[in-house]
C-alpha cells in the first residue's frame, strides 16, 4: 500500500493531468460567460470586447448587404437582431440613476440596558450603542426615517394580543387598547376598509389557540358592519360575534348583503353570528340599550363566554366629524353602561 502523504511521479502525473482538466473546465465555462455577455460570438484571447464588437459591425454589415440583391426583397437593417453588447460602465451608469427606496432603522432604548453586571470593562457595552446614537442624533437621521403603516400595524395586533393575555391572566380586570391603525374590516389575505390586520380577530384566534380560551363574545359597535371579523368565525361555535351597523337595506358601506340580519354562521357555526343592521337613521341612546337589553344580554347570557372583546368603533357617536357634517346620524351611546351591564353579569370584562 502507498503512503498517501508520500507524492511519487505517478501520483503528480495524476494531479497535473486533473489540474489542467480543471483549468480548461473553467475556462470554458468562462468562455460560455463571455458568449452570453459579448452577442454569441467567441473571444480569439485577450481583447475579447473589441473582438466581439468587431464581429457584430461585420456581421451586421453583412446582413445588410444579403438584403439587397437581384431578385431579393429591399430590407431594412431595423429588420435584423442588432447585436446587444452589455458594458460594464453602462451598467454601473443606469445603476446609479436607479431610484432608491427608503431606508429604515430599527432601535430601542432598552438596548442600552444590557450590560456586563461583574466587569465594568467589558468590552461589549451600552457605550457601543449610546455612541452610535449619538451620531444618529447629530446627524438627524432617525427624525428623517419613518414609522411604516406595517410597523404600525404589527405593533397594534401585538398591543391588543398583550391586552387580552393581560386581562386572561388576570393581572388587569379589564383594558381599553387605544390605538391605530383599526382592523374589523381587513380579512385573512386582503386590507378593507383602512384596516390592515384584524387585531381584535387575531387577538381571539391567539387566545383560542394559546391560552385555552373556549368561549369569546365579539362586539361590535362600529357604525359599519365589521365583515372580516364575520368571516374568520362564521364556522367556528366557540366565537359569538354580535355586531349593530348602520345597513340602510346595504345601500351603506360595506353594502354587503351578508351583513343582513339572516346571516348567521355556517355549518358548526350556525346560530352564532348576530346582525342587527339598522336601516334607518337618527337613532338614539334608547335605540341602543334596548337592542343591548333585548338582543345582546340574553344572547350573551346563554352563551356564557369566558372572554369579551369590543370593537370599539366611535364612528357612530356624536363628534365624530361625519356625523357633524351630517352625512351619519347615530348619535352617541354610553359604552359605561354596556359594561355595566357585562361587569354585572359576568365579571369577566
């Protein structure tokens, strides 16, 4: 048996003949490149570019004369594939005059928290970030980067998510999530109405699958009918959603004939969608507690739900600037006494 580490002449005469089978691998895959980069014609050696731009004028000029002759048709050189040559400057030219989009920078005061609690000279410390921001700062680079609406979007799915665990877990009795962009209108694949992601949907989806919630009541008191909240639970028994809109027989917006009163739920979920559209307008706050007292409360009772969520949507109380303008008429309605009521009854809100 040979010695590997050992190199005799037969084993050099192997690795030269698979270096040079290597060697000319490569350079015919080059050689490839240079067919695809240069108009199909193959380099001659070194000043292949100029070699490959004189083939094309020949070929061109060539074509042009073949065109012309007896008994032939007159064509026009427009009429042949012209020769594309890709330089390399030109490139780097449109390149620069590509428009640039937006850059963004992700920060966080509490990254400086972090530190090296038994060695005061880590390297590793709050200065390496304090530094840098400093220079943002100076430079006002983070006031010329903007908050994007996805961002937003994200934060008040998470913000309304934190709520209901909060409220779940029962460090708070109960919470109001003040934020925007809103979400009663966006669907599983598709942005409606200016809302991106359904927060209170997705916060009722994480409790279900999350935090062993079985039961959720979703309330809606927007003044439109809140159909992306509608379709994600059509089916499913352990989400109620009650919603009270402004329908107008669907000549108001979403004008959706599913938001009709007769919509309500689909195979397991049947009986557990509620519509209470409201066709005509002007109504007042006695309008409003007794569809709470006569509707709500008993369908709520019944269902006994472990959790409540609202969509609290103000477009249907008095200030809001559409009403103002007297293009929507419901007027305000005490959100105090629809918890009174669930407070009373349920505790759980």
């Amino acid at each position: 048996l040979q010695n590997p580490n050992v190199v005799t002449r037969s084993s050099a005469k192997q690795s030269k003949v698979r270096t040079r089978a290597q060697q000319a691998a490569t350079e015919a895959e080059q050689e490839e490149r240079r067919v695809k980069l240069y108009g199909g014609y193959r380099s001659t050696g070194k000043g292949s570019i100029a070699e490959a731009k004189k083939q094309g004028k020949l070929r061109m000029s060539a074509t042009s004369q073949n065109g012309t002759g007896a008994g032939g048709d007159q064509r026009r050189s427009s009429d042949f594939t012209e020769v594309q040559l890709k330089d390399i400057f030109q490139n780097a030219q449109s390149g620069a005059r590509t428009v640039r989009g937006p850059t963004g920078i992700l920060y966080d005061e509490r990254f400086a928290l972090h530190r090296c609690l038994w060695d005061t000279n880590y390297p590793e410390c709050p200065e390496r970030y304090l530094r840098v921001m400093e220079r943002f700062t100076i430079g006002q680079l983070v006031d010329r980067c903007q908050f994007t609406s996805y961002e937003t979007s994200v934060l008040a799915v998470g913000s309304t998510i934190q709520l209901v665990e909060s409220v779940w877990s029962g460090t708070v009795q109960n919470g109001m999530a003040i934020l925007r962009p809103p979400g009663h209108h966006a669907m599983t694949a598709e942005y409606n109405g200016y809302c991106f992601f359904n927060n209170v949907a997705i916060a009722a989806q994480h409790a279900l699958d999350h935090l062993g919630t079985q039961k959720i009541l979703i309330v809606d008191w927007d003044v439109h009918h809140g159909q992306g909240t509608q379709r994600m639970f059509y089916s499913d028994p352990r989400v109620l959603y009650f919603s009270i809109h402004r329908y107008e027989h669907g000549t108001f917006w979403p004008n959706l004939r599913e938001s009709d009163f007769d919509y309500v739920g689909t195979g397991k979920g049947e009986g557990y969608n509620f519509n209470v559209p409201l066709n005509k307008t002007g109504m007042t706050n006695g309008d409003y507690l007794a569809i709470w007292q006569q509707l709500l409360l008993p369908v709520a009772t019944e269902f006994a739900p472990e959790l409540i969520i609202v969509s609290a949507g103000y477009d249907s109380a008095l200030g809001d600037e559409k009403v103002a303008t007297g293009k929507q008429c419901l007027p305000a309605f005490a959100g105090d006494d629809l918890y009174l009521f669930f407070a009373a009854r349920f505790g759980c809100i």
